[in-house]
C-alpha cells in the first residue's frame, strides 16, 4: 500500500507538468536518444526511449522528495521500534510512510538501551524500509524513557520593586530550577548529581503576595513566588541513545521525553485546566503524567508493564519469552491458541483459559498503577484517566484501574490517536494505542524544533535538550553554575557614631558576574546555538569604604585669636575614640567620632591646651585618692568671661594660673588647726600643733608645703588635746649641753619653773636657763636636803629631774612616763646628757623602766 502510495505521487507529479515543459523534456530526450545511437566506446548497450523516461521519472520523485521537509520520528521502545517519516505541508504534517519492527532479543529492558549494537541493528532495518518509500534520511527525533526520569518540584521568592518585567519572571523561573536541582542533589534519589541534566521544566503557578496568577508580568507586588517542576536525565540514557542512532548513521536531530510526547498529542495546553492522567504503559514501564490548573503538574513512571503479564504466562505455561507474547496478543484480541511447552506437551486453549491465571498479575499492575497517580496527585483521585501504549490494551486493566481509583465506569479509558492537531492525517496502521508516544514525537519535533544541542561553558561540553529555545540560562543549569554565586559580594560597610547618633556608611557594591557568548556580551535570555562558547566571568567583590572626618562631617574654617599675648590659629577639633584627631584621618567600623565647636571658650582653651577648669592635681590622703583644681582667671578682651562664652576672630584672652597647691589647702586646714605660736628666747617661733601630725611622701610636713601630682600625704589628729613642753622643745630644735659640761637647767613658761609634761599654749614664752655647777654651790646647798633644788644627799637638782623623782604609780601615770621617755630620747643628745647626770649625782632621773622595751 505505502508504495503505491509512492506511484501514484510520482504519476501525479509528472502530470502536473506544463506542455512546455514536455515540449523541451521530449526534446532533450530525442536529443539524448540521437547521441546514445552512436557505436558506444566502452561496450554500453544504448538506452531505449521507454528507459529514458523511466529514468526521468524517477529523478522527479528525487527533487519533490528533496523539496519538502522530512521529519523522521523514531520511537525506540522495551518491545519494539516505531519509524514515522512525515513531510512539512502548508497546513501540517503529511506522514507519507511509517514502519514497526519488533526486537529479535530482549535488547532494551524497562526503556533503557542494554545492548546498543542489537538496538543499532533494528534501527538500521526500520531505516532502509522508510528511506525506500522516502529517500536518505539523515536525522531522528527520538525520545527518552520515562524510568530515566527524574522530576522535581520547588518553589523560589522573589522581592519585588515596581513593575514586574519578563526578564525578573525569568529570572524567577531560573532560581525555580536551581532549587529544584539542589533538592534532587539532597533528596538521596541518586548518586551522583552532576551526571544529571534538566532537560525540561514548567512552570506551575506563579504567586503574588499571596494571589495566584497565570504570568507576573506587568504586575505590581511584594513578594513574588514560582513553583516549577523540573525533570531531570541521566547523561548515560542520551549517550546510549546517541550511539545506537550514529551507529545506524543517524544524527539526533530532537531529543523529547516520552510522557511529554505522549500528553502532547491527547492532551492540549487548552484542556490541561482538568485534573486528567495519561498513563503510556509499554512494555517494561508505565509513565504517568498529570494536569491541573492549565500546566502539567508532575510526572512519574511505574516499572512495571506489558512484560509483566507476559512474563507471568510465560512462568504459568513454561514458554518462551516470545512465544508467551505472541499468546498474550492473541488472548487480549479474543483469539483461542494453540502451542506447546518446553516439555513438549501441547495445549489448545481459549483466550479466556490462557488469561484467568495471570488475572491477579494484572491487578497488581493496576495497584501499582493508581498508587502513583494518587501519590502524585496528592491523594485525591482526577477526573479521568486515559491509558496509551501496547500495554493499554491489557484485558480487565482499564476497568481495575477505575476500581481503585473510585472513578465511574467509562473515566478509564484506552485511547487510540484518531486526530492530532498539526498531522493532516493518520493512516490506519498508527491508529493505534502504542503508536501515541511516535506521533508524539512527530508532532513535537516539527513544532519545536526541539534540537539536541552541545554547548561549552567555560571550555566544559554540556549537551541541551529543550522544549522550547534555549538560552544562556538553560546551560548555566546543566552546568550546574548558579550566577548569584558568582557575583561580587559588596563590601564590609563601616558603623560609626558620630556625635551620638549612628551612622552605616556602606561598602563599595561588588560588580556583577559577566556573561560571554562566542567572545561577545550576553545576558541569560540570549539564545544558544549549536557548539556555542559560553564564558562566565565572575563578578570582583567590592571594598570597605575609605571614610575621613571629612567625609562625614562639615569641617569648620579656622580663625585667629591672641592668647596671653600670643597668636593661635583655632582649628575645628575632632576626636576619634576618645583619642584626638586630624580630619583627614581614617574611620573604621564601630569609630566613635565627637566634633567639638570651637566657637566656645572652653573649647577653645581646650584647643590650646589651656585647661578650662583648671589643672588638677591628683595626690592620696591616708592611702584615698583626691584631686584639688587649680581653679584659673579667664578674661576675654579685659572682661571676666565664662566657658560658654563665644569668641570671634582676633579675640583677646588672658589666661592666670591659680598657685602651686599647698597642703593647708588641700586639706582644708589653717594655721591655727596645724600649729600655734610661741616665744623662744624671745623670738617668735610656729610649732606643730601636738593635735595634728603632717607627713608629705613620708616627710614632715606644714600647711605651707607645696603639693604635687601624685603626691601622698598622711593626716593624723591626736588624741591628746595640748601640745606638752616637750613638744615644744623638739619643735624649737632645743639642744642640752654635754653631759661633761658640769652645768644644770631649768625649763621655764612664763617666768615660771614647769615639767615636760606641762602644756604651751598658743602665745607662751618658753625659756631654758643653763646653770653652771661649782663647789660652793653644792656645798650650799648640801645641808638643807628639804630645800627647794636639792636631792635628799643635799645635792642640787635640776627641775627637770624634780619632775620625775617622785613620779605617779598608776597605770596612767606610768604611760604617761613612757611617752615622755620617747620624746626625750628623740632629741638628739639630751637623752645622753641627763643619764651622764644622773649617774654622777647618783640622782633617779631617769628610771629604767621609763625606757621602751
């Protein structure tokens, strides 16, 4: 039939030739025979008339062969191959010869190719009988199984800022994508996910601040959302498939999948609003796909198939492989058979007998079946259900698969392709459930041109399939290459706290990623072409700002100003940390800046290092830290002025210095609180008060001592009330005479004879009267033991000794002694004089016990 087809064409096409045409055509011929009657050269028998038109005719079929374009479909399945050669028509497809071929073995196995060069061979047989109906064929739109297929579906956000333009919902589609590879490298499913390549994806839905949308474009909103379904093959399936087809001197001229083609013809873009599933089950697997809300939802395969119900009968009767698919076809159409075992026993059995056994295995295939239909359907059952493939036409397979899933009687059903949109015609071998996924094919190639292209991305060789035109954005993702990361990042921003209040200075922005196509420019939407270069440069991230003071604040002009008499030139100030600084200093993150206005005359004084309040002076008192403030005069142009005064330019200010600290004034102390004023030997002399005890870095010390940084000063009060003549006489620098000078004293206050122990008081006259001992004085003095200055030997005795011959015996008394004793003794030498003395006189001046142990 297809090669009458093929005559007829030809007659046809002769026929439709002009009578001119014929005119010169009978003339060449005539011309030809005339040179072809001459005695051949080289033994050539002449050509007859009737041989020449043959000829003619034959070459007409040639050019309209050559002039139309041909589409070869090829379907590479588990059982057998399916070839469609269509060529392009004004108004569609004319499929103009088709041929199917069964494996002679079991080369493929669940869709995949397992032995290339048998697969490579039924190829080559399909081959040769199209190209004689159609002549060479160059190229095949193939499609890849189901089983290889990995599809996975994500989401991706977006923010949004004005309009929404086609290129931010791509770039919204793209990130779609990469989530959906970088959840199939996580999801554990495979191995390896660089083997893996997207060789398709839709988008789902789109959202808009929570609204559901079909496109994004020219909208306006927040937060934007695509959910894409990405589908994924192993390179193992192209290549396999690549090698088989060059094998068979093919070149692959579309790549398809096959639930894509499959949907594709029984299921337009305007119907997919409906929740419906097409199922093709072949001979080793069983793909799903699904549609709702207007795009294909999800895409899934079963592994089982057709050969599992062979393969039960072959089990159940000890057939054949191929003996029990011969009689699976024969049951499923009705037919009694008649066959033998390997044992050699023979049956004779109805369609219904040969099918009973193998029933449950049919049902397990339906369970298996409607489990990923509501797997991936999200546990709700669709609207319908319509099975393609040989495997359709399984018996009772329709019906169990309604069962399970809930649907009425008629919502399962097989479907044969009566009508394709874009093929004029189908003739009635392809009429056929299994011939859906070839005419798929067919259809697709021809509206896409979808090639299967081989790109470089930096020097790397990535091979494309696409359902659409690719662009730059579908080779970065089968590069595996996410362009964000490729950016620059921005650079390290400064916070700085500038006069209280904060202050982000950002870093410079990183440049972007820069895409090249062939050494030229690019962006993702540009579309790529067989054996393009693509070159992804990355981007340089930015820097940490370089900021001064005075980037971030108005500098001030300086002004003049006299000082003391001096000029100064008056400068904004700025610190930096507490730390004073220049306005062309550098700032860094977490700086605190303070800028002081120099207009004042506290800052100003400041500025000239002239403490405004005055210095200070640090020291201890009794081991706790104090300061005292040397407070200054300030007058500015001879007027006393206060801190907050403002000065202009050429201002007049004088500056005075309080004086050097002393420690009465540290203290807080006058004259009459540390000493009191006495007369000695007839001179005015200040001595320290016994009440209070004045130490300066470890030395005495008087109200009057100057106080200096750091100094530490120790402050006692006594606890006796007056100071004793003693006291007086170590504060006057008193001096007794030798104790070989044979001389006595006498301590007087006031013209009057007193003891150590006696008190000053402030205004007393003391005097000390030295007297010299002689003979007759002792002898005068020696018979009158009661008299007033003498011991009880006669002796003369000083009222010094008078004062401690008969001292007090109580406790007090005794401490009281004690305390005299110390203060004898520190005065150099008289300790010495007194014990020479009483040891000559044989007098008790000084008792032991008066020494401190």
């Amino acid at each position: 039939m297809e090669s009458s087809i093929t005559k007829k064409e030809a007659g046809s096409s002769a026929a439709k030739a002009t009578g001119k045409t014929k005119a010169k055509s009978t003339e060449a011929k005539t011309s030809k025979a005339a040179k072809v009657t001459k005695p051949a050269r080289r033994g050539r028998p002449p050509k007859s008339a009737a041989s020449a038109k043959k000829t003619e005719s034959d070459k007409e079929i040639k050019e309209r062969k050559e002039r139309k374009e041909r589409i070869f479909a090829l379907d590479i399945g588990t059982r057998s191959v399916i070839g469609i050669v269509a060529e392009r028509e004004a108004n569609g497809l004319h499929i103009v010869a088709s041929e199917r071929q069964e494996h002679k073995t079991r080369a493929m196995l669940d869709g995949q190719i397992h032995d290339v060069p048998q697969v490579a061979a039924i190829i080559e047989s399909v081959k040769k009988v199209l190209v004689k109906q159609t002549g060479t064929l160059k190229s095949a739109a193939v499609a890849a199984a189901g089983r290889a297929l990995y599809t996975m579906t994500a989401e991706a956000d977006m923010e949004i800022n004005g309009l929404i333009t086609t290129e931010q919902e791509r770039a919204l589609d793209f990130a779609g994508v990469q989530a959906a590879q970088a959840k199939l490298a996580t999801s554990k499913t495979i191995d390896d996910p660089t083997k893996y390549y997207c060789v398709g994806y839709s988008t789902i839905k789109y959202d808009l601040d929570g609204t559901q949308l079909k496109t994004l474009v020219g909208q306006r909103g927040r937060v934007a959302t695509a959910t894409v379904i990405a589908t994924f093959l192993p390179r193992q399936v192209i290549d396999s498939m690549h090698s088989a087809l060059q094998a068979s001197k093919l070149d692959m001229r579309a790549l398809t999948l096959e639930p894509i083609a499959a949907i594709n013809v029984l299921i337009p873009p305007t119907m997919r609003h409906l929740n419906l599933v097409l199922v093709d089950i072949g001979a080793g697997t069983s793909d799903v796909a699904i549609t709702k809300n207007g795009s294909v939802i999800a895409y899934g395969m079963v592994p089982q198939a057709g050969d599992e119900i062979t393969e039960a009968i072959s089990q159940r009767f000890l057939l054949d492989f191929n003996v029990a698919e011969k009689l699976k076809r024969d049951a499923s159409d009705g037919k009694s058979a008649k066959f033998s075992d390997i044992l050699g026993m023979e049956y004779e059995l109805s369609a219904k007998e040969i099918l009973d056994p193998v029933m449950p295995n049919i049902q397990n295939l339906a369970e298996a079946i409607a489990g990923q239909i509501m797997e991936l359907n999200g546990s709700d059952s669709p609207q319908a259900v319509i099975l393609v493939g040989g495997g359709a036409l399984t018996p009772n397979l329709a019906k169990f698969v309604g069962d399970i899933l809930g649907l009425p009687a008629g919502r399962v059903a097989v479907r044969h392709p009566e009508k394709i949109d874009g093929i004029l015609e189908i003739p009635a071998e392809l009429k056929k459930p299994d011939a859906v996924t070839p005419l798929g094919i067919l259809n697709i190639a021809a509206q896409n041109s979808l090639h299967f292209l081989r790109v470089f991305v930096n020097d790397e060789e990535y091979s494309l399939f696409n359902f659409r035109e690719l662009t730059i954005s579908d080779a970065l993702l089968n590069a595996g290459i996410q362009l964000k990361k490729l950016n620059g990042r921005p650079g390290l921003g400064a916070m700085l706290t500038i006069n209280g209040e904060n202050k982000f200075i950002p870093g410079t922005m990183g440049t972007l990623a820069q895409l090249k196509i062939d050494g030229r420019p690019a962006s993702l939407d540009t579309a790529i072409h067989e054996n393009d270069h693509i070159e992804v440069v990355p981007g340089t991230n930015g820097t940490q700002p370089e900021i001064t003071i005075s980037d971030v604040l108005d500098i001030p002009p300086s002004y003049k100003v006299y000082i003391n008499g001096e000029e100064k030139s008056i400068d904004a100030q700025f610190t930096i940390n507490d730390q004073p600084a220049q306005p062309g200093q550098l700032l860094k993150d977490g700086d605190i800046i303070v800028s002081r206005d120099t207009r004042l005359l506290g800052d100003v004084l400041n500025t000239l290092n002239y403490p405004p309040m005055g210095r200070k002076v640090k020291y201890t008192v009794n081991g706790k830290d104090s300061q005292y403030t040397m407070t200054p005069e300030i007058m500015l142009n001879d007027n006393p002025a206060t801190l907050s005064t403002e000065v202009h330019e050429n201002d007049y200010i004088e500056y005075t210095e309080a004086e050097e600290p002393k420690l009465g004034m540290v203290l807080n102390l006058s004259e009459l609180d540390a000493t009191m004023t006495i007369y000695y030997k007839g001179e005015e002399r200040k001595i320290p008060s016994s009440t209070v005890s004045l130490e300066v870095n470890g030395h005495p010390a008087s109200i009057g001592t100057i106080i200096e940084d750091g100094a530490e000063i120790r402050y006692m009060k006594s606890l006796r009330a007056v100071t004793t003549v003693s006291d007086a006489l170590l504060a006057v620098g008193f001096e007794p005479p030798a104790a070989s000078s044979r001389v006595s004293f006498s301590i007087l206050v006031n013209k009057e004879p007193v003891n150590f122990t006696d008190p000053v008081k402030n205004g007393d006259e003391l005097d000390v009267i030295i007297t010299k001992l002689d003979s007759t004085t002792s002898t005068a003095t020696a018979g009158n033991p009661s008299a007033p200055g003498t011991d009880s030997a006669g002796m003369p005795i000083s009222p010094t000794e008078s004062a401690f011959a008969n001292p007090p015996m109580t406790e007090a008394a005794l401490r009281d002694q004690i305390k005299l004793a110390d203060k004898i003794n520190s005065i150099p030498g008289l300790s010495a004089a007194l014990n020479s003395t009483k040891n000559s006189t044989k007098s008790p001046f000084l008792d032991p016990t008066l020494t401190r142990r």
